[in-house]
C-alpha cells in the first residue's frame, strides 16, 4: 500500500476484520462483534472526515478485501452491508 495514508490503512484493516468475521471459527463472528467492528469503523470514517481525508472514505468505500470472493454469496452481500452503513455519509 505504498502511498497510502494512515487513516486508510486503519480502515481497510478493519474492513479486514470484518470480512475475516464471516470465516469459521472467527473470533468476531458474532453479530454482536460484527456490529462492534461497524463501530469501529464508523469512528474511523468519523475521524479521517473530520480531518478532511475525504478522498480517503471514497477510495475506502470501493476497498474489497482480496478473500471476500471466497465466502458465499450471502456473507458477501451482508458485509457490502455493514461497511456501507458504516461508512455512510454524514
């Protein structure tokens, strides 16, 4: 990820966590943990917006991570989902 900034690494690290959320036996795979994770992520949206990384949020919102391809087609829509909401516009 050469050239990109802090707040957009945290983020697609937690978009990472998210969709590892949907693996077996994850840690967060609750929904409980999924929505603690939106949360995280939200905060994060939050804090980058605020710092005006609006270029940031917008690239972070087409961030796929590289395995998602691999869970059923369910999981995949649910976590298209949960980072829209998370990644909402204010």
């Amino acid at each position: 990820m050469f050239g990109t900034s802090k707040e957009q690494k945290n983020l697609e690290a937690l978009l990472d966590r998210l969709a590892r959320s949907y693996l077996r036996g994850a840690v967060m795979g609750t929904p409980e943990g999924r929505r603690t994770l939106c949360a995280e992520i939200g905060q994060a949206a939050t804090v980058a917006q605020n710092n005006g990384k609006h270029k940031v949020i917008a690239e972070v919102r087409a961030y796929r991570p590289a395995f998602l391809g691999a869970l059923p087609l369910p999981h995949q829509r649910e976590f298209e989902e949960l980072r829209s909401a998370a990644l909402k516009r204010p």
